[in-house]
C-alpha cells in the first residue's frame, strides 16, 4: 500500500460527536497527519460558512487544505478561501425541482449569504438549524430565489417519503443531477458533475497525487462517490448500511468514540 498523501473527512457524524464537537485526541490526531505531509480536505454537504468553526478549531485556516462544500459544488482553499471550482444549478432547472418538490408536498431550503432560506418551516429545517448555526428566514414565494442560483437545493422530510421524491427527479429531470441523502431526512440536490468523489479526484489532480494515495472517510450516501474514488474508502461503524458495503474498511469505533482518530493511527500514523 502506498502512503497515504491525502485524507479527506466527512464532518457530520464522522469527524463531529453527536454534541457536534470535536475531541482534543481526534484534534491531536490531525494535526500530527499534517505534520506527516499529509493534506488535510474536509468534505461536507455543509456550506462553508457553517464549516468554518471546525475548521479554525482545527487551525486548517492557517495552513494550506482544502474544503469541499456542499456535496462537491465548491471547492475552497482552507487558508485563503480562494476558489478552486465551483458548479450551481441554473435557474430552469432550480424551477423545475420547486415545483416537483412543491406537487408533492414538500418544503425546499436554499442557502445563502450565512442564511437558510425555507419556503415553510418544518421540523427538519428546524433540526437543520441547529446542526449549521444558520438561521432561518421563510420566503413567501420560494421560485424567486431561482434567480440568484444555487449550489445545492434540499428537499427535507420523512425518509420512507423522500424515496418518491428521489425517483420523481430521476424520472422527469433532463439535467443530469447529483442526488444524495443526508441523516436520511434531507435530499439534497446539485449539479450532476458535483460529488465529493468528483471534488477530491480534483483536488489530488492539482498535487499530482493518485487515488492509491488518499484515503476518505465517511458515514452517509453523499459520501459514496468520494469512499469509491478513493484508494483507501472507510465507514464509520455508526454510517449507513449500504455505504458499509460498498467501503474497503469499517471502523472500530463510531463518531462519539474517536472513530476518526483511530482510522488516522491505524492507517497513518502507524505506518
């Protein structure tokens, strides 16, 4: 196996405990793998503003990373915010979604500017609220904000329920869309050519790094295409089911018990 060069991390419920913090050994554990030579790349369906605290409590404002936002639409350096690449959805298509999402039912958030923008509050929205720090503003007609665009639309609601809305959007939409679940009661929606794996394929490209030589952790199905494209893909052992099997590894421990901090010893720092 060849050294690991890169490492890239999912946030929620994989590099944050349940209390959304992170623990002073998985802290420890970082910051040793940078001082290996090792990049650091967070990847989260988050947008950067509701990474940020994560990331300055880690120091990686300071040195050179990378951030992967909202499920692979944006790419960021970590110390200087500078942009690497980004893809939004366009306004059709954005108007297309609503009203699918809408027909059915459903609510639809937006984010934007430090906001979350909702087209009605719902719990899910509310549950959103508190895992980012954003707050929440209710728009009375949703379909206008199709006219500044946006990275990612999420539909949130029952996880038996999101399932149909999942298959009406690959049935009805021409655009090519990535598609992901996240805490089983968000979808969320973006560019067809923005996942994480798309993003840290990206990324190692511009350091003439292989795949052979990252290694990605993750626990939901947003994180399927980064745990695929790289050498080494790790589940948490609190992830979802499917993505257990399709990882090459699963870890001991779960996301409140330092999981993230054994996976780096076991495959990094011991080496």
């Amino acid at each position: 196996m060849k050294p690991i060069r890169i490492l890239a991390i999912d946030m929620d419920d994989t590099l944050l405990s349940s209390e959304l913090s992170i623990s002073p050994r998985t802290r420890e554990a970082i910051k040793r793998t940078e001082q290996a030579g090792v990049i650091i790349v967070l990847a989260s369906g988050r947008i950067p503003e509701a990474m940020d605290p994560y990331v300055r409590f880690l120091g990686l404002n300071t040195r050179p990373g990378y951030l992967i936002s909202n499920n692979g639409a944006l790419i960021t350096e970590s110390d200087t915010g500078n942009v690497v690449h980004e893809s939004m959805l366009d306004h059709k298509t954005i108007l297309t979604i609503c009203d699918l999402a809408e027909q059915e039912g459903f609510p639809l958030q937006m984010y934007a500017d430090n906001i979350t923008y909702i087209s009605r509050k719902n719990k899910y929205s509310d549950i959103d609220e508190k895992l980012t720090g954003l707050r929440q503003v209710v728009v009375e007609n949703f379909r206008d904000l199709a006219d500044f665009g946006c990275y990612k639309l999420i539909v949130p609601g029952e996880p038996e329920l999101l399932s149909g809305v999942e298959n009406l959007l690959r049935k009805n939409m021409q655009e090519k869309l990535g598609i992901f679940t996240s805490r089983k009661y968000f979808l969320q929606v973006s560019h067809g050519d923005s996942n994480k794996g798309a993003a840290l394929s990206m990324i190692a490209g511009l350091k003439n790094i292989s795949a052979e030589e990252t290694m990605a952790i993750g626990d939901s199905m947003n994180d399927e295409a980064m745990i695929r494209w790289a050498g080494i893909g790790v589940a948490m052992a609190n992830g979802d089911e499917r993505l257990k099997k399709i990882a090459d590894a699963v870890s001991e421990k779960t996301n409140d018990e330092d999981g993230v901090a054994e996976i780096i010893k076991k495959y990094i720092l011991d080496k």
